[in-house]
C-alpha cells in the first residue's frame, strides 16, 4: 500500500532531510515550497495540515528539494522574494535583493522632503529599490538603469505587478546619456573585491550573476566612477545613497573626497550606507 503523504508529514519529513544537507532553516525552505506549491500561507498549511498532495503536487516538490540541495537559492526555485514588505519577481542571472539594501529605503525617507523628485536608481536589478521608492512617492519621476537585459526585464515584470510607471533603461551607466539631471541617485553596486568574492556561499557563487555583486577588482571600481556620474547628472543640490561593504567607508570619504559623506551603519556596526552630496562652498 502506498503511503500517504500529508502536508504535516511532508512538512516533517522535508525538514529532516533538508538538514541532513546542511541547508539553513530547513523547516522554513519545506514550509515555503509547499505554500508555493499549494498557493497557501504558512497558516494555512497547518490548517489542513492532513491534506494530502496529489502525484502531480509531489513530483513539484521532489524537483524543487533537488534544486534546493544542488544549493540553488530558494528565492530562485520559488520565483519570488520580499523586500520591504513587498513582493518582487526573482529569477536566475538577476541578484536576488537582500535585507540590508532596505536601509536606502530607510533612510532615504528621512532625508527627503518632496514628493515630485526626479531619482536614477543604479544598477536596478530586480528593480526592488526603485518600485518601493516609485510606490512611496507616486509623484516622483524614476529612472532605473541596468547593464543586464534580464535585470531590466525582471524590473518590467515588477513594475507590472506593482502598477508603477518607472523609465527602464537598458544601457551602461557609464556610456549613457541622460536627458535630464536627478535630485537623486541612488545605488547598490557589485563592492564585494575579488578576493572576498572567492569565499562567498555556494548559492551566490553557484548561482547568482557575479557581475552584480563583484567589481571582479578590489571592490571600490564604480565608485571611483560614480565620481562622474555624480558630477554630471546629479544636481547641485542633490544626495546619492550608495550601499557599500563593510570596511569601505573611509576608503570612499578618500574617493568622494570633494563630496559631504556620512556613513550609516548596520545592527551588526558594521558600515553598510554612504548619503552624500555636493560640498557648500561659503
């Protein structure tokens, strides 16, 4: 008799077996899968958590654990991740959004006084910088620029599903020209140098874009070309907000010497934000 395979028991099964392939929370990654796979909520599974799944449903849940444990990021095998409480279309050759990079959000609230503003958003990848902005302050005019043609069609797709209205570019920053100049420029570029980038996770490795996370130098090559593109396409009064690596502040306040820095720093103190902006000359 064949058995059958219940969500609760599935749920448990999975959790074992995801552990005994060392993949970090384990019991979320089944919970997560089978919520995807069903379209319920975490809430809901345990709801019904008797329910058993159909062949049809099981043989999805096999070929997602087997990408799982060949350690492709779950955000990749779900198609979808969150960032600041917003959900975002993720697929592969396109970086996944991180926790971290919502301290632009963050702080970009606080140093923002209007509403109508014209922003450039950076290397926008899934676009998840640039949606949240775009949906906070309907009123703004938002451009967001990638190197990668499936950064800018994932960003199409998010706008879409976020019903926002943002001007993608597809193009090098840095071979492009801007009709207009920005109130704001905002970016997380690849800082991660070459060396560090060697000792990275499997799953970032394995299966994200290196472009996006690495300069393939020592981490500091867009900065120093930020530098231009700050001084021709940021108005005078305008800010940037840059992410950065931990260690790299006082490297940049070197780099963007001619500019008026201050560092935020994460929970974990380390330096994860520059906000800067042109020197007042008195």
């Amino acid at each position: 008799m064949e058995s059958i395979w219940t969500i609760v028991k599935l749920i448990d099964w999975g959790t074992g077996y995801l552990n005994n392939h060392n993949i970090e929370s384990a019991r979320l990654n089944i919970e997560l899968m089978l919520s995807k796979i069903l379209s319920y909520d975490r809430i809901k599974l345990y709801s019904n958590f008797d329910q058993p799944l159909s062949a049809e449903e099981l043989a999805m849940l096999k070929g997602m654990i087997k990408r799982r444990i060949a350690s492709e990021p779950l955000q990749y095998i779900l198609g979808e991740t969150y960032f600041y409480g917003l959900k975002f279309y993720c697929r592969p050759d396109v970086l996944i959004p991180r926790p971290e990079t919502e301290l632009i959000i963050e702080h970009f609230s606080k140093i923002t006084k209007s509403q109508d503003f014209k922003l450039l958003d950076i290397g926008t990848g899934t676009g998840c910088i640039a949606i949240t902005l775009a949906k906070m302050y309907p009123n703004a005019s938002i451009t967001a620029i990638d190197i990668s043609e499936h950064a800018i069609a994932t960003a199409a797709m998010n706008a879409e599903l976020h019903n926002v209205k943002l001007d993608l570019i597809h193009a090098d920053v840095f071979e492009y020209e801007f009709p207009n100049m920005f109130d704001y420029i905002v970016s997380n570029p690849p800082y991660i140098p070459m060396s560090e980038s060697k000792e990275l996770q499997a799953e970032i490795l394995l299966h994200e874009p290196s472009i996006a996370y690495t300069d393939s130098n020592d981490g500091l090559s867009y900065f120093r070309r930020f530098n231009g593109i700050i001084e021709r396409f940021m108005n005078p009064t305008g800010k940037f907000l840059f992410e950065i690596g931990a260690g790299q502040s006082k490297d940049l306040t070197e780099i963007l010497s001619g500019k008026d820095i201050n560092v935020v720093y994460d929970l974990s103190g380390h330096d994860r934000l520059i906000i800067g902006a042109n020197k007042v000359l008195i």
